[in-house]
C-alpha cells in the first residue's frame, strides 16, 4: 500500500466522520471521563487500605458493589433510554458520574466507599449504554464499526490521563484530592445538552403510551419493558444471548487483567506511583493502536476473525504480563495485553448493537453492559480467592484471566441469527 493510496483513505475516512463529529466526541468524552475516575480507583487501592486500615479482600468488596453498580445502571439506564430518550439518559449519567466521582474522595470506612461507588457504578453503567446507543443510531451503518472504535479509545485517554495524575500528585495531594478531580464530567453535560442531538431512530419509534406500566402486573411490567424481548423471541434470542455471554466472559478477563495489576505491581514487585505510570502508558498506547486497527478492519475481516486474533494473543501474552519480573518485559507485555484485550472492546458497540432490534437496543445493550459488569464484579472477588491456593496475586489474577477467555472464545464460534433491523 503505498503513502498515496493511505493518505486518500484516510482522508475519505475523515470526511465521513466529520457530520458526525458532535455525537461522536460526546461519547468519546463520555467514555474518557467515566475511565478516568474509574482507573483512579485501582490505582489508590493500596493507599486506601492503609488510610482506612482495611484488606485487599475488602477493596475487592468495594470493586464489587462498584460493579453491582454497573449492573443496575445498565439496566435502568437502558429501559430509560428506551423510555425516554438516549440523550437524557446519558446527561444524567455524566452528571450522576461526576458527584460521586468527588464524594469518594470523603469516604472516611468502607462502608461509605462501597456505597460511594455503587452509586458512581449506576452512573457509570448507564452512561455507557446510553451514549453507545446513541451513537450507534445516529451514524450511518457505514461507519459504525470506525465510530464505535472511536469512542472506546476514550477510556484508554481515560486511564492514561488517570495513570499521569496519580503518578505527579499521589505522593503530593493525596488519594482523596485526586477523587476531586474526578467532578469535570459535569461539563461535558453541557455539551451534551447544547451540542448533541437525540438518536433519529429513536426519534421516529411507535407511541408507547404513559399509562401502559400502570395497567399491567408488576411481572408483566418486568418481562416487557426492562428485559428486551429478544432475549425470549426465537428468532432472535440467540444472537441476544450471545451479546449477554460474550460481554459477561470478555469482561471478567479484562478485569483480571486491569483491576488488581498495579496492585501486583506494588506489592510484588515493589513499584511506586512513578514506576507504575510506564507499563500504563505502553498499555494505552498498545491500545489505541489495537483499537484503531480491530475497529478499521472490522469491514474486511469480520468480527469474528477480529474477536479470535484478539483473545488468543491475549491468552499467549497473559503469561509474561503477569509473571515475568523484568521492567522491559513488563512494558513489552503490557503493550501487546493493550493491544489485543483492549483492541477487541473497538467492535463492542457495533457486535452488540447488531444482536438487537432498534426497538429494543437500549434495554438490550443496557442487559449486556449488565453482564459485563457482573463478569467484572465476580472477577474482582474471584482474584483475591484464588490467589490464596495460587500463592500469589499475580497468579491469581493469572488463572482467572485464562479461565474468563476460554468462555469467551467459545461463545464468540457461535452463529446465530441477527435481527434485520
């Protein structure tokens, strides 16, 4: 491929995303805010247990409320998607992010941080899934696959921007300084308010009147608004459960991955807040190159072979990410763990978007972001449990890992029937 031949694809590519660029910057800011003050977190665990002289194992408690958080979020925030609109329910989200984002930084025992963060996590969860709606319905299906890459680089800005606070004003400021920081998703409502317009296609849905929840049973309510019907329809419930399983397995690895490295870093290794922003960085960097590259190959590829090249490597690198015990190798692994185990989250919003119809997207993206958050809470409990018959955190963090990717990799094989619409 020659220079000429790249300069005019990119240019081609530019052209495309620009009438788009207000939704796309908005998820794009959405995602980079919400990573940032949820990165921050793991960062802080170890200063968090000796301020409030508690164990690993409880902050694996806080990480789980925090998902249970998401769970809920998810869930809520695709049904009032759906109910009401995708833009409100991602300024609500953002606005809900950033209060509780600086009230951690308060938290004065675990109590209050597990309640802190569960309520941060329903913020978080909803957010997600009505910003990735949103934009899913608004850019034409041409571009799917590249916007969707682009709004999930925002969490590998996020946690890079996260990496460099903690890294220049941890040993200065303190942990709970740093949760202050974590209010500026407040603003982006503004833009989102001002500069971002509801989802046409939800826009232009049939009538759904006001009084329908109140003339139906409490179950009826249930089984029709929050959960998205496809998960039931035959014709369309394996490709809803599929989204749901997918989403549960690659999560829980990733938070294997993610959620306690630094903390390996530190204890096993003896790293500072200084050491620990290098592997960060190669690891966002790695994964905004795996991001572009899954997410602008998706066209010719296919999900698929995009999805199997991903978790396999991921799987391969898994080994000296987390037991080698050399700074060059620790950066040359974390590289790769970012550019497989992240770039394979570019193609999320569009593989999940497909595997439900528009009418039911939000709820049904909500229930996947859900699943995922739950893979994510059972792999910060399951971590520090293994790691008591493996003998060490890194090893624990090791098997779960693998174990979380061969359940991956085998529902992604699956085929099954997408909606047409």
């Amino acid at each position: 491929m020659t220079i000429d031949t790249t300069a005019q694809k990119f240019s081609k590519t530019f052209h495309e995303l620009w009438p788009w660029r207000s939704v796309i910057f908005a998820a794009f800011a959405g995602w980079l805010l919400d990573a940032s003050a949820q990165t921050l977190l793991i960062f802080v665990l170890p200063n968090i247990i000796v301020d409030l002289h508690c164990t690993m194992a409880s902050m694996g408690t806080v990480l789980f409320a925090q998902a249970i958080g998401r769970m809920a979020g998810s869930i809520g925030g695709g049904w009032i998607s759906d109910r009401f609109g995708r833009k409100p329910a991602f300024l609500g989200s953002v606005i809900l992010i950033g209060l509780f984002t600086g009230l951690t930084g308060l938290a004065q025992n675990v109590t209050q941080l597990i309640v802190l963060q569960f309520i941060f996590g329903l913020g978080f969860g909803s957010a997600w899934t009505a910003s990735a709606t949103l934009l899913m319905e608004t850019v034409p299906e041409t571009i799917r696959d590249r916007a969707s890459a682009l709004m999930m680089l925002g969490y590998e800005f996020g946690y890079l921007a996260s990496a460099g606070f903690q890294a220049l004003l941890l040993s200065i400021i303190g942990w709970r300084l740093l949760f202050w920081s974590g209010i500026f998703p407040l603003f982006l409502g503004f833009f989102i308010y001002f500069h971002t317009k509801e989802s046409p296609k939800w826009q232009k849905r049939p009538h759904i009147p006001s009084k329908t929840s109140h003339t139906k049973p409490k179950k009826q309510f249930f089984l029709n608004n929050l959960l998205p019907a496809s998960l039931f329809a035959t014709e369309t419930q394996g490709a809803a459960w599929q989204a749901v399983l997918v989403m549960a397995s690659i999560a829980f690895s990733k938070a294997a991955i993610l959620n306690f490295y630094p903390s390996i870093l530190k204890t096993d290794h003896g790293w500072n807040a200084t050491d620990l922003f290098w592997p960060v960085s190669v690891y966002c960097i790695g994964s905004i190159l795996g991001k572009i590259i899954s997410g602008f190959n998706t066209g010719r590829k296919g999900m698929m072979p995009i999805f199997l090249i991903c978790l396999f490597i991921t799987a391969l690198i898994s080994f000296p990410y987390f037991l080698a015990t050399s700074f060059w190798i620790i950066l040359v692994a974390s590289f790769v763990v970012g550019l497989a185990a992240s770039g394979v989250f570019a193609i999320i919003p569009a593989y999940l978007s497909l595997r439900f119809p528009a009418t039911q997207r939000g709820s049904g993206m909500g229930w996947s972001n859900a699943a995922g958050a739950i893979g994510q809470g059972f792999a910060s409990k399951f971590v520090p449990f293994v790691s008591l018959f493996a003998g060490t955190l890194s090893m624990g963090a090791l098997y779960t890992t693998l174990f979380g990717l061969i359940f991956a990799i085998f529902f992604v094989l699956f085929r099954p029937t997408l909606p047409k619409d």
